[in-house]
C-alpha cells in the first residue's frame, strides 16, 4: 500500500489536470460506446432484418426503452427520407462520435504529457539538488556510479514503467466500468456470469507480478554496479593500461553484465506472462459467455434479442483489450516501484549538516576564529583531539603535520562539510552551528589539495557561478596566480573548454586555475590546502610571491606540506596525531628542535 501512497504523493501536485484528463477520458469512452452500440441494430434495421419500429415506445431506464427508441427515430427517418438517406444519417453519426472519441483522447494525452515531463523534471531537480546538500560523510559509504544510475537511470524509469501507463490508468479502468456497466444494462444475468470468471484471472496474473518489484530492485542493483565499474574505468584508464589490466577490468565488468541479464530476462518473462493469460483468459470468458447467451437467445421464454445478443457481444470484446492494458499497467507499475523506492531512499537520506530555523545571517568576518576544544572523529578513532587555538582577523596561520594528523580535516569543520563530534567552532565569537550555512561558506575561499574543475571554459571554471564578474577581474586574478600567460596561448584563450576535469591541461595549470579562482572572490578568509603541491619549482615560486602579497590584506589559514611556503607566516600549528604537538613562528619551532625541524631536516 505504501508504494501507491507514494504513487499518490508524486501525482497530488497535478490534481486538477489528472481530473481533466479523466473527464476527458470518460468523455472519449462515451463516445466509443456509443459508436458500438448504435452499429448491429441499426445496420439490421436498415438493411430489413428487423420490422421497423413505428410505434413510439414508452419511456423507461432500460436497456430495450433505449434501443426501441432509437430504432423509433431511425424507423420515422426510413419512413419519411428513404433507406439510403437513413444510412448516410447514421454513418455521419458514427463519424462525428468517432472523431470526438479520438478528439478527447487525444486531448487526455496532450494535457498528460506536459504533466509526465514535469514529474521527471520536478523529481531529477530534487535528486540532484538533494545530492549538493547531502554531507560529504555521505559520499565515503555511497558509489557514484550507483548515484548516478539513481538520478538519471531510475528517474527515466519512474516515467517509462509509472508516468506513461498514466493514460492507461485514467482510460482503461474507466472504459472498463462504462462497458461493464452498459454490459449490466443489456443483460444482468450474463453480465453477473462474467463477473464471477474474471476475479479468477486477475488473482492467477496478480500471484505472476508479485515478485515483479524484487526483481526490479535486484536488476537496478547490478545496473548501478555496472555504472560504478564503467565510472572508475574511465577515471583509471591510465592505470589500467599502464599495469595491463584491460582483460581483468573487461571480466569483471561482463560478470556484473552477464548477472543483470539473467535478472532482466526473468523480470521480462514474468511481466511478458501476464499479457498472454489475460487474452487467453478474455477468450475462454467470450466462448462461454457465447454458450450462454446461445442458450437465453434461443430460449422460448427469454426476451433477449439476436441483435442485443450481437451487441453484447461487440461491447464485451472492448472490455478485453483495456482489461489487458491495465494488466500491463499493473506490472509496469511493480516495476516503476521500484525506481521510486531507490529515488526515494535518496531524497529520504539524512542531512547531517542542518542549519537552524533561526540561522543567523553573516555579512563581514571583524575579530576572530576559533576552535574550542574541538574533537572529530568519522565514526571510529579520533582524527582531531581537543584542538584549541584562534585566528585573528589579518594574520596569516599555517598548519602542518605528517600525512594522516588531520590537516585538511580543520578545513572542512571550518566549513561546515562536517561538525566537530566534541567542541565549538566559533566565527566572531558565534557557534558556526548558528550561522546561515550559505553565508558562512561564502566567507571563505578555498583551494583544495585536489584539483576540482568542471568540463568547461578556462573563464567558466575561474567565475564558477559568481554574477555580474567583469573581465579585467577575471584577468587579473589569473595573472595573480601566474596562470595568465599559459591561458592566452591556449586555442581560444580564457574561452578553450578545458575537457573532463581539466583533462587538456597539466596538474600545475590545473591549480593556478584553481587558486584564479579563489582569489577572484576576493574572501575574508583564505584556505590554502596544499595549494602549491602540483606547482613545478619555478611556477611555485611565482605563486608563491603573489599569494604572499594577497595574504599580506587577509586572514588566511595555509595548510602545507612544502614548509618553505609557510616560513612568513603569523603562526604555525604543528599536528600530530589530531592534537596540536607545537606551535608558534618558523624560527621559534626551529629553535625548539622537535617535530617542525626534523621536518624541514627532512625536507631539506
């Protein structure tokens, strides 16, 4: 039941134009039945099989009242204008409600189809705005091949396996009622026949779709392996040529393929299944529904007609074809189910990092930044312990240690990518818990270790979202970073698409456009994380001396790994194992002759 309430939820929004397109629905069966009803009576009333109807009947809600009086209209036109001209009369009818049959059918699927690709787009917008607020702790226990298979693969499938049986789900129950209910008109007694043969179909074809769903999720699954193997094979293909690992990478990949296969051609067989039972269930109900009504034809007591037998006949094979659709829409719908539950389970996941209902707002950084007793563990041992230390406004603080002490952890609580397990992370004295998350990050500028830039332009990459940028700004930061003079020799200079994560560039290229970047937002506070790290010697020096001159303005915390980068700076930070072991200028952790000089020892 769940999964229909689900169904419900995403098709509330629309209310309104799903009543519309069910009106319209009904309106188009209406048409439909009429059509069948008025065609075997009347052609024998033509064609004089039947005597005419010349006395005019008496008024009754009853399936021979409204045939009498239609035959009675039909008979006055024979009478008056002739049999050809009664003819033409009848086929210009039939025309005119075939054509409004098709009109409002087609005016059902017109409003439906503007309201099925505003789900798919209401729906991915959510996914993928859900994944850019989701905690980066998300992303260490979650596949991005997986990820990716949920917000464009399952997505597609909620509109392929749900949102296209829409119109079968407003139409084919819908027609099915009307012509069962015109089946009840005509005759009751057949009609009651039916209904007890039906039920025994539907449950037989309900117990073939049940494990529909599993099946679904299982090849959904292997689908989102396969994206995470292809993903990793790209991102590694020079890995993976370099240590001749094609023939390994290739098996695995056709494993998981060869396992989604199987999977698919039975979720395919047991869906397939139900479409041929119903049609061979509609026909044992026609051959005896035939033997039946055989028998109340030529019975001497009944009143059924031959021509109202031939009727029933003519409405009750209309019920098959949307009786078969909605069986399909069934199974389709078991399917699609399960693209909804992996969606939803994205759209469910916890935020972790929230911000509060009062959040407050930032708009300058004045005094300080400061941890207090600030401990930080991913879930296991502590990465940080009961760090205690502040930031002034204006002065330049640099953090060291060996790989592993939690360097570029204090960067990302500074953020907010995660929040301390123990103690306070204070700007201008105020718990960054308390502050507007967007307001908070955008005090800050940063430069990560790892080069992230995106499959655009050189310009793009460095604006990265900032509005209202002028070019002379995006220039000068460029050549702050040293980066301008490669830039300029490049196909189309600040406009050359850079490729897939800078594929067209080199690793030093790459993180002068990052540190372009930073600088051009001009923030209070600076986040240098290993950002020379991929600089060669001489691009590093000339970096260097402009980051110098920027952070002579700014507050600045420079995480490194080269120390000769952080000599001038304020302060220095030594971590070891997540605690703070020294700390102070470059020639006082000198003098003191401990962990901060066997490192520049050890570097030099």
């Amino acid at each position: 039941m769940s999964d229909y309430k689900n169904l419900f939820q995403l098709l509330k929004p629309y209310g309104r134009r799903l009543f519309f397109v069910a009106l319209l629905n009904v309106l188009s069966v209406l048409f439909s039945l009429f059509t069948i009803t008025l065609i075997a009576p009347f052609l024998s009333l033509i064609f004089g099989k039947i005597p005419l109807q010349l006395e005019k009947p008496l008024l009754a809600f009853n399936s021979d009242a409204v045939v009498n009086g239609l035959k009675y209209l039909l008979s006055q036109a024979i009478q008056t204008q002739g049999t050809v001209q009664a003819l033409l009369y009848m086929v210009a009818v039939v025309i005119v409600f075939i054509f409004l049959n098709k009109f409002f059918n087609y005016s059902a699927i017109w409003i439906l189809t503007a309201v099925r690709t505003n789900i798919i787009q209401t729906y991915r917008n959510k996914a993928y705005n859900r994944l850019l607020i989701l905690p980066l702790s998300y992303y260490s226990k979650a596949k991005k091949g997986d990820i990716i298979s949920r917000v464009i693969n399952d997505v597609q499938d909620i509109d392929t396996s749900i949102l296209q049986t829409l119109q079968q789900l407003l139409r084919d129950p819908l027609m099915m009622l009307l012509y069962l209910f015109t089946l009840f008109f005509v005759n009751y007694k057949l009609t009651l026949f039916v209904f007890v043969l039906l039920p025994v179909a539907g449950i037989l074809i309900s117990r073939i779709q049940r494990k529909l769903k599993a099946n679904s999720m299982e090849a959904k699954q292997k689908q989102g392996l396969m994206n995470i193997i292809l993903e990793e094979s790209i991102y590694g293909l020079r890995v993976i040529k370099a240590f001749h690992t094609i023939g390994a990478v290739c098996k695995r990949f056709f494993a998981v393929n060869e396992a989604y296969n199987k999977v698919y051609i039975k979720m395919y067989r047991r869906r397939d299944l139900s479409s041929p039972m119903s049609e061979f269930f509609g026909t044992l109900t026609v051959i005896f529904i035939l033997l039946y009504g055989s028998s109340l034809v030529l019975s001497a007591e009944s009143t059924f007609s031959a021509e109202l037998f031939i009727t029933y006949i003519a409405l009750f094979v209309q019920v098959i074809n949307p009786a078969k659709a909605t069986v399909e829409a069934s199974a389709n719908l078991r399917k699609g189910f399960a693209a909804v539950h992996r969606i939803e389970e994205l759209l469910d996941e916890e935020e972790v990092i929230v911000e509060q209902k009062d959040a407050l707002p930032v708009t300058d950084f004045s005094d300080s930044i400061r941890f207090e007793n600030v401990s930080f563990s991913y879930g296991g041992e502590n990465v940080l312990n009961n760090l205690n230390f502040s930031v002034k406004k204006g002065t330049n603080i640099a953090i060291c240690g060996l790989s592993g002490s939690g360097k570029s952890t204090l960067a990302d609580l500074l953020m907010r990518f995660y929040d301390p397990t123990q103690g306070k992370v204070l700007f201008d004295e105020k718990d960054i818990k308390t502050l507007k998350i967007s307001d908070l990050r955008a005090m800050f500028g940063m430069v990560n270790q790892e080069t992230i830039l995106f499959n655009d332009t050189v310009y793009n990459n460095i604006v990265l979202g900032l509005e209202n940028i002028e070019e002379k700004d995006v220039i000068e930061a460029a050549e702050i970073a040293n980066a301008y003079d490669f830039i300029t020799k490049l196909e189309n200079g600040f406009h050359t698409n850079i490729g897939d994560r800078g594929a067209k560039l080199s690793g030093g290229q790459k993180q002068r456009i990052c540190i372009a970047r930073a600088v051009l937002r001009n923030p209070a506070v600076l986040i240098l994380d290993e950002a020379t790290s991929a600089l060669d010697s001489e691009s590093e020096r000339a970096v260097q001396t402009a980051l110098d001159n920027v952070l002579k303005s700014r507050t600045s915390i420079v995480i490194a790994h080269r120390l000769s980068t952080i000599a001038n700076a304020d302060e220095i930070l030594v971590l070891d194992r997540g605690a703070i072991a020294e700390r102070g200028t470059h020639q006082a952790l000198i003098a003191q002759n401990g962990i901060y000089a066997k490192m520049i020892e050890t570097q030099s």
